[in-house]
C-alpha cells in the first residue's frame, strides 16, 4: 500500500474527512468528527484505533504492530509499513477502526452518519 492508495480508501468511507490539526506534515482521517486513522506524508507509518485486547494480540503476532505512537497505546497501534503487513490485513484494520469510533458517535451523529 502507498499514501494514495491510503487516502482513497479512508476518504471512501462514509462521513470521513482528511485534516491536518497536528500541522502540516500529519495527515489525519475523521469519521463525523472523530479520528480513526493518521499517517506522516513519509508514509512509514500508520496509527490505528482497535480494542485494547485485539491490540495486544496484534503486537504479539507482528512485529510491525507497535502501540500506538504518541496515542494512548491501549487502544490505539502504529503499523509499520515497510513491514510484512499484507495490503488486505491494512485494509481490514483501517475498516475495524473506522467501525469502532463510528459505533462511539451519539446516537444522532450516527443516524447522520447513516443518511449520508
């Protein structure tokens, strides 16, 4: 995977938009509001949200799986790319990340969300 490869996918989901509030070298991807994913324009690495025991397995079966890099590390990995992560497990985790903070919206921002 490469950092437009990456981009199109986040931004292909549904209410999600790409910021840079941490300055102009990160860029960040928002479900209603809300982070799931981040990565530099260096595209060595990607953070992602997940739950705190599936982080844990994650870390222990890939060596590329690290907590989360300047995150709060229980729920949230930093994967690096150069490792020997498959393109369709990326996938797989932007996608359970994405679900995970889009389940954590309010009841009204999902059903927004939902009608988008």
């Amino acid at each position: 995977m490469n950092l437009e490869i990456f981009r199109e996918y986040c931004l292909s989901k549904k209410g999600v938009t790409e910021e840079l509030p941490f300055g102009p070298d990160t860029l960040v991807y928002k479900v209603m509001g809300k982070m799931f994913a981040l990565t530099g324009f260096d595209f060595l690495s990607i953070n992602l949200k997940n739950l705190p025991e599936k982080n844990q397995e994650l870390r222990a079966e890939y060596a590329s799986v690290l907590p989360g890099y300047h995150m709060h590390k229980q729920h949230w990995n930093t994967v690096n790319i150069g490792g020997n992560i498959k393109d369709a497990l990326l996938r797989e985790w932007i996608d359970e990340s994405y679900e995970i903070v889009a389940s954590s919206l309010t009841k009204k921002i999902q059903e927004e969300l939902k009608n988008l």
